[in-house]
C-alpha cells in the first residue's frame, strides 16, 4: 500500500515521513523519526510511557493516527532541554531522584510540562491528577510528585 | 530519610564506609531525565523485520496439524517458523549451570501444555504485516484434561503436564519427588508441645508488569556474528541460552543490554532472545521481538504461586519446639526457575528463628498453568509471609506479645541452624528493636537488653538426633508416606559435597554422574561444642519466663581478624548456587 | 491491511460506513486503535471525521447539544458543563481526556464507558445518521441495548435537557486505585426535588451488566421520596435489580453485588466518601 506523506513540526523542526495509513505517532516518532524519548509500554492508554504534546495538548502518540498530525505541533521529552540547559522540570527530576529505571520519565515529564503550562502552582492532589495517567513501576510516585511541585515554584517553571 | 545505625554491631564492620546516607547523583540519570537513554527498543536498524508468534488457545492439547501455507504467503512476510527449524528446540534455563532436565521448547511441537504456549513463528517487515499473517495460521488440536492445581496435579492418574517429568513434579538429584530438610524429631515434638498449630497459606500468581515489556532487536554483524539489543535482566544467561538454543558458539553473540524497563525477576527468561537470532540468521536482516502489553501481561512469566501448609508445636511459655513444612510451588507447565525457588525456600526454613526440630518437604509442581519464574525473593517472598502470619497466630495463642515472641524464638549467632550450619550474622532482635523504638511499640525492658551476639550456646548450638525417612523416592511411590527408615545419631552433619558441579539430570547426551548427599557417621564436628550424650534426643530447654532469662553474657567474642584489605568490606556469605561471594 | 479515510463530512463518513462492512469509526483512538496495536483489527478501512460539526458544542442552553467528536479536556473545560465535570475526570488521565470523545465513551465495552452511565441519567438521545439522509434521535438506553448488533451507523452527537439544579446530579466511580482506576463500578443519578420530593429520579450504573443500564428498582423505590434514611434505605434493597455485574480482573461479579449498595447509599446520602 502507498505510503502517505506527513508534515509536522517536532520539537520546534519542520519535520517529514512517508507513513502507512493505520501507522501511529508513536512508531513514526520512533521508527520514521529517530526520536526514541517517547516508549511503547500497552499500546492500549494505560502506562502513559509514549505521551507527548500535540497542539500543547498531552496525547498518546500510541493510539494516534500520524496522518492526523499533518501540520501539527508536535513535542516530546527530546526537545525539552534548551542545549545544555535543562528545563526545570528535567532538573527537578534529577535532584529528586524521580526516576529508578527510567522508561515512564520521558512520559511523566511530558505530562507534568502538560500540567504546569495550564496550572503553574498546582496542588498536591492536582500533580497527583496531572500524573494520574503515567504508571511508575519502580519508584514509586513520591519523589516524581517532589519534583513536579519543586519544579512549580523554582525560576523559569512557567517556560513552555 | 536514609539513617546509619553505627552503634548497632560496630565491632563487626569497618567504620570507613562514605556513601550511604548520602545524596549522590546517578550517573545515568541525565540520560533519563532527557530521554536520550537508550533501551533494548530504541535503536534504528534499516530494513528490520518483526517477528510475531502464534500462540496456544488451549491449556493442555495435542498439535494435529499446523498449516503455514497461507501466511507464508501474506504480504510482507519472509519467514515463518516452526518447531523444526529451532536447531536445539528444547531447553530449561538452569541447564547453564548444568540444573534440571531441558523441558521446554521455544515453539512447540507436539502438544501445548499451557494457553499462550508459542507454536509458530511470523516475521514479517512490519508488525501489522505479521499480525495480519498471524491470523492465517491453522493449527488443528485436540484437547486434553488438564490440571491447574498443584496437589491434584501430584496425585496418581493426574495428566501429565510435561513429558520430561511425567510425574508432574521436578525430580532432585534425580532420587526425590521433592526437597527434604530434617532436622530432630518433629513427630516427637509435636507429642509433647503443648498446642501444635497447623494452617494453610494460598498466594497468587503475580505478573511484573514492567512499563518496558520483554523484547530483543537481532541484527547481523560484521565476520559472522549477531549483535542483540536485550532487555536482560541477566544479560549473559541470555546469551548463552539463545546460543545453546540457535546452536552457535555463545562468541558469535554480542549482546547489549543493562538497561531495563523494568524487570522485578520478569527478564530472566530470555523469552524473546533465541527466536529473534534465529530470525535474524535465517533471514539475513534485523528482526525484532517484543511482547505486546496483553502477550506480557498474560504470557510473560509471572511469580509462582505457592501453597505452604505450615505446622508448628508450641509451648505454653511462648517457645516453638517443631516445625513441620509441606509447600507445593505451582512450576506452571515448564520448569524454567522454580527448581530454584524451592531450594531458596528450603534453605530459608524455618525461617528467622531457632527451633530445635523442623522437617520440610517443598515441592515443584507441573500444572497447565504459564510457566512462573523469579520475582524478587521468589523462593523466600511467600513462604515468609505464611510464617510470619503464623508467627502472629502462634503468638497470640502462647498470649504474648507478637514482637515479644519474635525476639524470644530469633536466630543468634552460635544457634545450630536446621541445615547443620551455624547462624553467624543474624540480626532479627536488633530488627525488632529498632522496628518497635520507631513505632513506639512497648518492649519490654528485658527483650530492648537482648542481643543476637549472646546466647546462640549450649543445647542451641548441637545438632539433634534426627529421623531420616524414604519419603517421595522417584520410581517407588509406595515410598509417599514412608515411615522414618534410620535415625542420625545427634551430631551428625553433612559431608559437604565434592568442588565437581552436581550434575543433575541429562544434557544433551551428556554424562550424569550421581551425587546424592552422604552423611558422615555420627561424630561432632569440630567446629560445635563437645558433643553431649543425648539423655533424650529432645532435652527439655530450660525454664522460660518470658521474657526470655537475660543470661550473664560470657565476654563478646573476640572482633573477627582485620580484613586482609582495606578495600573489602563485609562478611563473607556463602550462596548455594553461586558459591562464596562477598557482600 | 487497513486502510484510513478522512471524511470532512459527517454523511460521507456516515456513507462510508453504511457500505462497508469493515470499515469503523475512528473517534480519539482509544479503542479502536488499541484493537489496531494489537492485531485484531488488521483490514478494513478507520474512517475519521474532520467535519467541525462533529466537535460543536451547544452548551449554553436549557437543551444541551453536544457532537460526539467532543473529547472530554472539552467537557472539563466549559463551565456550562460542570455538572459533567466529576463523569469528564473520571475517564483516565490528562492524554487520555484529550483523546476520548463523548461517542467513543458510548461503544466501550464494560467495565469501561463511565460518561456513558452520566448520560443514562439525564436521559440523553442520541443522534444517528444513516447514510446521507438526516439524522435521527433515539434513547440512549435503546441504543445500548442495540450496540451489540452494530450496524446502526454513524452517532454525531447526543442531546439533553440541563438539570435544572445541577447540585440534584450525582456521579462516583468506584476504582481500587486511587486517584483513579478502571471501574469497580460507577453511579449516576438525577434526583430532582419537587416540594422537596423526589420526582421523576434517573439513576444508571456502569459495570453492574454488558453496558450501562438504568437502575429502575431504585429509580421506584425514590419517587415521590424524601432523600431520608427511610427512602435511601428502601433504594439499597432495590439496588441490584436488573443488575448482571461481571468477574473481571477489576472484580468478582460477588464483589460488585455486595458494593454496589453500600456505594449507592452513600451516594445518596451525599456522603463524600
């Protein structure tokens, strides 16, 4: 079957792939793209492990249609780093040890970015909310709800 | 939160130790925090192909045909595989260390022993490609009873699971039905305690769920060899057993991995590895093989179940005088690591606590169930929680304290442990000590004064005179509920075994030399206090008053010799499976 | 293999799927391309809409007109629709409500489909359109009983009348993880009050039997009732009338039949729990 061509923008680059019709975000992110930030963890919406921002919107790039991004805005944990400098989010992360094996961070972040872009100071229990689609399954969630909060009030948080 | 308790067996420990307690980076979290971390999955290979499996609707059933045609013919499809192309298409994990007979074959053959079992294998150049092949496979079955029960699966005229042992139970240093600790007279004991209490345990099949699931990228090298992408949690167990399997030397397999998703113990299995080398051998390209979450959640190997019956006779002033362990480990249809787990669990008995006769009997049981596998302390997890559980029961039926009595029956160092070992290092009163000051439960003033350094003397530290019996000899069934054949004078302990690996049961036409342990004629081994004419072969222990008489200590043993160098840290312990190993 | 068509109306679409067997509509993805991922579904053609019409909102009034394309991020995003906002949370995380529409909620399976159990108890209709003609209303409650034969073409939205109180409607799922789970069951009910009975009660559970269903043992068991302990506990005896909960990896089939009273009764006692 012919490929069908898709353009988007991916972490601020104009970015192209010939796609399968059924072919989802995920696999064009990762197979087409070489942007390997986002996993596969269910394929079926429950880890959260491939989130990413669609429009600003946190989606699951596993159960979209990559030729329903056409023109669209796309960011993963890949772009959120300006060069050397971390977003304060990623730093938050490391300084309270928010990741053991690693796998769900790039989703977990992407869904905490989700969160403070709407809600700069959340709650405890709306971080929990923010996260409540993202399975951990080693840390636990505490220091991860640690990091998001002290991401929320440290300088710069509010940057896209 | 991390807190260092220097003053809990100082004398036991080098006092230069600079890192715990403290908040040191991780050196790969930048490669998380940014994504660039690569796992098993994240590498591009151009052209890579994707292997499916069909796998078993039923639980127990005999293949009568499987029809390919169809899906070899399927778009994008380059190779479909059966059990006859698998170059060694049997095999059981432990046989790297030369344990167990090969049980299992990577796609089945003849018959299915469980529902999800792989029988034919698709690659194709993309996963839609080899899903939608997947469905044009026809395999015709026929059904078979089934069992999923452990005991039912042990008694006569059960079907049989899995041909290799027809018994439905893994055979031990091929003689027993099941692994054997004896230590005094239990029956005995049980006749004089004043309330013996037996109850059953049941635990549940547990999945892992890592967030990654189980998956391998195979890709052709350069001068003939294979590079693998796995997600191993033991990277080099994967590797021999993809060679052994593929029937390659194990240097012509490179593999990557120590970045896991996730594992818990469910990435020991090398599910994925063999099929996705021999794929990529046979086809020339890259092929990659990754569970889907429903394949992992169903299909990947979960904890086994365990059922634990555990009886014990105590008496009145809190003291357990015999434990008496029967356990089944639900193996599922293939063998893969329970043969471990109930030697784990044996060696673990009867748990953290001196009892001065406790016999066991652990069994691995065949059902039709998916072949369980490690998960953290597997072995240990379970039977732990059955004692602990009955610990409170029994405390609460000698009317005491459940701490209290914890610390009353705990190991100390110098206690005879029932596998003829002398308890050094033990710890549970210190535990409960601390455990109890930070939950500001009561102690007494007198259990707060004990130490597991003193007290593990006298009648503590001999090994009783002890019944042996013929129970559950493979190929004499009448041997079931055999009687006790001979008693073991008190002080006898086990030869240990020769350095030569015990081999148990055949490899690939390989010798399998015997070794079943001997015991050594009744003679007190150095290393104990002077043997002592038994009066009985269950003297009774002195008065308790709980609790426990706070004995005048004898001087602390003397510091052990300073460590030959400044660099090693720790006891040494000793594994067996792994031998002596530092920690 | 599968094939994608992207309709920029809805009677094309709806054409499309009246004529082709094979072809399904393809809402937010989260179950159609779950099926996709993992191979059971692997020809035909997922049709998609990219009419707007499919998104309207019409919120602002006493009758409430929502396409089914609407996600539920746009449910939790209008103030007009507060009273949906508990039923809109309730459905998976922030990625998952950015996806999930109000027309895919009513073709999960149980025990998902919690919006779905909202909209039973406003007695909302749903439109469907046939092929290129017009579309057509029907009960939401004789859509679920036909949703297992299929065929009935494409749902472009669903209709409703505003609770004219909106603290007389009631929503709680029941999860075993917190803060959210799938269901162990979920409760919606419309309570109205007239002189300080209640008067024409709809109450409708999730994951009590195939779909969701109207709980009308309770409903009887309300009306013309003040919310007493009196009524509430007559609503508890009547709770599990018509109920066919199934054993799930979530719950027992038992399980469910022993809570779902308890749940209900706190429910009604406007107890936070």
């Amino acid at each position: 079957m012919a490929k069908i061509p898709v353009q988007f923008r991916l972490n601020g680059s104009d970015r192209a792939a010939f796609v399968d019709a059924p072919e989802t975000l995920l696999n064009t992110l990762r197979r087409g793209l070489g942007d390997f930030a986002p996993k596969y963890g269910c394929g079926q919406g429950t880890c959260g492990v491939c989130t990413v921002l669609v429009d600003g919107e946190p989606q699951l790039a596993c159960l979209t249609l990559s030729v329903a991004c056409e023109g669209r805005e796309i960011e993963t944990a890949s772009g959120m780093a300006d060069g050397p400098d971390l977003h304060p989010l990623q730093a938050a992360f490391m300084d309270h040890f928010a990741a053991q094996c690693g796998f769900c961070t790039p989703g977990m972040l992407t869904a905490a970015r989700a969160l403070l872009a709407k809600n700069p100071n959340p709650s405890r229990d709306e971080v929990v909310e923010g996260i409540s689609g993202n399975i951990c399954r080693c840390t636990g969630y505490e220091p991860i709800i640690a990091a998001i909060l002290a991401a929320a009030s440290a300088p710069g948080a509010r940057r896209a | 939160m991390l807190e260092m308790r220097k003053d809990i067996f100082a004398d036991e420990r080098d006092d230069n130790l600079n890192v715990i307690g403290k908040g040191l980076q991780r050196q790969d979290m930048p490669g998380h925090v940014t994504g660039r971390t690569r796992y098993f999955d994240d590498h591009a290979f151009d052209g890579m192909l994707h292997l499916k499996v069909v796998r078993s609707p039923h639980a127990h059933a005999r293949i009568r045909s499987i029809d390919i045609a169809a899906a070899q013919r399927a778009p994008g499809v380059k190779r479909v595989l059966r059990g006859a192309d698998v170059p060694v298409n049997k095999n059981t994990l432990l046989s790297l260390i030369n344990f167990g007979k090969d049980d299992e074959p990577s796609l089945a053959v003849d018959k299915v022993s469980y529902k999800g079992e792989p029988v034919v294998a698709i690659i194709a150049d993309s996963e839609a490609a080899a899903l939608a092949a997947r469905q044009l496979v026809r395999i015709d079955y026929d059904l078979l009873p089934n069992v999923f029960d452990v005991e039912e699966a042990l008694k006569p005229g059960a079907p049989v699971v899995n041909e290799t042992y027809p018994g439905n139970y893994f055979e031990y240093h091929q003689r027993y039905d099941h692994q054997k600790l004896r230590f005094g007279d239990v029956e005995k004991a049980f006749a004089q305690a004043d309330m013996v209490l037996e109850h059953r345990y049941q635990m549940s099949p547990i999945e892992h769920a890592p967030t990654e699931t189980n998956g391998s990228i195979a890709a052709p090298e350069q001068n003939g060899r294979f590079v693998v992408h796995s997600c191993a949690q033991g990277l080099f167990f994967a590797l021999g057993t993809a060679a052994k399997i593929v029937d390659v030397e194990s240097n012509r397999l490179h593999f990557i991995g120590g970045t896991v998703g996730g594992g818990f113990g469910g990435k020991v299995d090398a599910l994925t590895e063999p099929l996705a080398v021999l794929g990529a051998m046979l086809t020339g390209k890259p092929v990659r093989f990754v569970l889907d979450r429903e394949e992992e959640m169903l299909y990947g190997s979960p904890r086994g179940a365990e059922r634990i019956y555990v009886k014990d006779g105590l008496m009145r002033d809190g003291r357990i005088v015999a434990r008496s362990i029967r356990s089944y480990f639900d193996a599922g249809a293939y063998t893969r690591l329970s043969s471990y787990a109930a030697i784990k669990c044996t060696a673990h008995l009867p748990g953290p606590y001196w009892i001065p006769n406790v016999a066991s009997d652990v069994y691995v049981a065949y059902t039709n169930r998916c072949p369980s596998t490690a998960m953290r302390g597997f072995g240990v997890t379970a039977v732990d929680f059955a004692l602990e559980v009955q610990m409170d029961r029994l405390a609460e039926a000698a009317n005491l304290d459940p701490m209290e009595f914890r610390v009353l029956n705990a190991y100390r160092d110098g206690d005879m442990k029932a596998h003829r070992r002398v308890a050094k290092n033990t710890a549970l009163i210190e535990c409960v000590q601390v455990v109890a000051e930070k939950a500001n439960w009561p102690l007494s003033e007198q259990a707060k004064r004990q130490s597991s350094l003193t007290g593990g003397v006298g009648e503590r530290a001999l090994i009783p005179a002890t019944p042996l019996d013929q129970r559950g000899q493979i190929g004499r069934p009448d041997t079931r509920n055999a009687p006790s054949s001979q008693v073991l004078p008190a002080g006898t302990a086990r030869i240990p075994l020769s350095k030569q690996p015990v081999m148990e049961g055949d490899r690939d036409g390989r010798a399998k030399p015997t070794q079943v342990p001997r015991y050594e004629s009744a003679q007190p081994i150095a290393a104990l206090p002077p043997y002592q004419p038994a009066q009985t072969s269950n003297p009774p222990a002195p008065a308790y008053q709980p609790p426990p008489a706070y004995q005048p200590s004898p001087p602390p043993p003397a510091p052990p010799p300073a460590a030959p160098a400044q660099t090693q840290h720790g006891a040494v312990r000793f594994s067996s499976v792994f031998g002596t190993r530092r920690r | 293999m599968l094939d994608v068509r992207s309709c920029a109306s809805l009677s094309e679409a709806s054409g499309i799927l009246l004529g082709d067997r094979h072809a399904r509509l393809v809402g937010g993805g989260t179950l159609v391309m779950r099926d996709v991922n993992e191979g059971r579904l692997t020809e035909g053609t997922l049709v998609r809409v990219v009419d707007p019409v499919f998104r309207q909102m019409n919120a602002g009034g006493p009758r409430i007109e929502l396409g089914a394309g609407v996600t539920m991020a746009m449910v939790l995003a209008s103030r007009e629709l507060a009273f949906l906002h508990p039923a809109a949370r309730g459905i998976g995380g922030p990625a998952i409500r950015t996806m999930a529409t109000i027309g895919g909620n009513l073709f999960a399976d149980t025990p998902y489909g919690d919006f779905t159990v909202a909209l039973l108890a406003l007695d909302a209709q749903i439109v469907v359109q046939a092929g290129y003609g017009s579309g057509r209303a029907m009960p939401l409650e004789e859509f679920l009983a036909a949703r297992e034969r299929g065929g009935q073409g494409l749902v472009t939205g669903v209709q409703f009348a505003r609770p004219q109180n909106a603290s007389e409607f009631h929503f709680r799922k029941v999860a075993r993880v917190k803060p959210k789970g799938i269901s162990v069951l979920s409760i919606a009910a419309h309570l109205p009050l007239s002189g300080g009975r209640v008067a024409q009660a709809r109450v409708a559970y999730g994951a009590m039997a195939p779909t969701p269903i109207r709980a009308r043992g309770v409903e009887r068991a309300l009306e013309g009732k003040a919310l007493d302990a009196g009524a509430i506990q007559a609503a508890k005896q009547a709770a599990l009338e018509g109920c066919r909960p199934a054993t799930d990896a979530i719950a027992s089939e038992w399980y469910r039949r022993e809570v779902m009273p308890v749940h209900l009764g706190r429910l009604l006692a406007g107890d936070g729990r």
